[in-house]
C-alpha cells in the first residue's frame, strides 16, 4: 500500500497559492485517475481517497502541522515511510522544474519538516515542484500568493509532469522516476 500525500493549507484563502500546489497536483491526479471524491476523514485530519493500494491524503491540519496527519495515517494503515510519497511547492527550484527523491533535509519548508518530526525520519519519497528561486527576503509572504499570469502555463505543464511522476513512481518504483525527471 502507498499513501500519496499532497501539502497545503485548507481553505478557499489557500486556493490558487503557490503553498498550495501540493494540494492541487493530488486533485488533478484524483480527476485523471477517476479516483472519485474526497472524504473528509476527521480521525486522520484529512481528506482522503482510496483506490486498491494507493490512498491519496491532502492533510487538512495546515501546512506547518501536516505531520501529524501524515503519522495518524501511516499508524493506522501500517505504512513504513518508504511508503509514503509527499507532493510539495519548492523554493529551491526553478519555476516549473520538478524533482523526485526519497530522505534529505526538508530545506526549510515548515511541512516536510513537520512530516519529518513526526515519521521521525527523513526517509519518505519528495516530489518536488520548483515554484519559482526566490530573489525576495519574505519568503512566507511569497509562498501564501497567487502564481501570476505569465507563470500559469509553466505551472500546468509543471502539474502534468507531476501527474506523470507519481503514475511512475506508482507503477515502476522510484529509480525509473528519479532517472526521468532528476
């Protein structure tokens, strides 16, 4: 069984923010996939889906907390943290550029750190989506806007690699996925 993880905030405050593109790309997969629709599952403080092997969480508990989610799930279902695939925004990443790798330090996002904290250990699989190298010192503020205009295409182009990643990742393990997009 795998558990697909996509991090952002809860709320229409949080829609359409560049936080929230983990949150996005899992609901873009659930519609490709004809998953059906979210659950709201108050024992794991998220919102779920399940289908065969693969559940697909969008923790409801904000960002900062999104551990505690991700723990309540893995315990329940008996997962290991190599078992869990985490979708995410990145700063470190170029706008558009997307990249797939299990354990590493969480380079300051607040909820791979919290994902971290609680699974205590780093050794969970990242997809990685660059949203943009930030050149500005608020990064918090940066993070909690709207893409803009000239940077939607590049985001939906983003979000159909993702689609793809996760299918990889999924079907033929992390090494096919890390050699295609690393």
């Amino acid at each position: 069984m795998k558990l697909v993880v996509g991090l952002g905030n809860p709320g229409e405050k949080y829609v359409g923010v560049r936080h929230n593109l983990g949150f996005e790309a899992l609901e873009e997969f659930r519609h490709k996939g004809d998953w059906g629709n979210w659950g709201n599952e108050g024992k794991f403080k998220s919102e779920i889906i399940q289908k065969d092997q693969i559940i697909l969480a969008r923790p409801q508990t904000f960002m900062n907390n999104s551990g505690m989610a991700v723990k309540l799930l893995t315990t329940y279902y008996k997962l290991q943290p190599a078992d869990v695939i985490v979708v995410y925004d990145e700063l470190d990443l170029p706008l558009g550029k997307i990249k797939v790798r299990s354990g590493g330090a969480a380079a300051g996002h607040h909820g791979v750190e919290s994902i971290i904290s609680a699974l205590g250990t780093d050794q969970f699989i990242r997809v990685r989506l660059g949203i943009g190298e930030l050149k500005i010192r608020n990064a918090e503020k940066f993070v909690l806007e709207p893409f803009i205009h000239s940077e939607k295409s590049a985001v939906k182009h983003m979000i159909k690699q993702a689609l793809k990643a996760l299918d990889i990742l999924l079907n033929k393990g992390l090494t096919v996925a890390q050699n295609q997009y690393n």
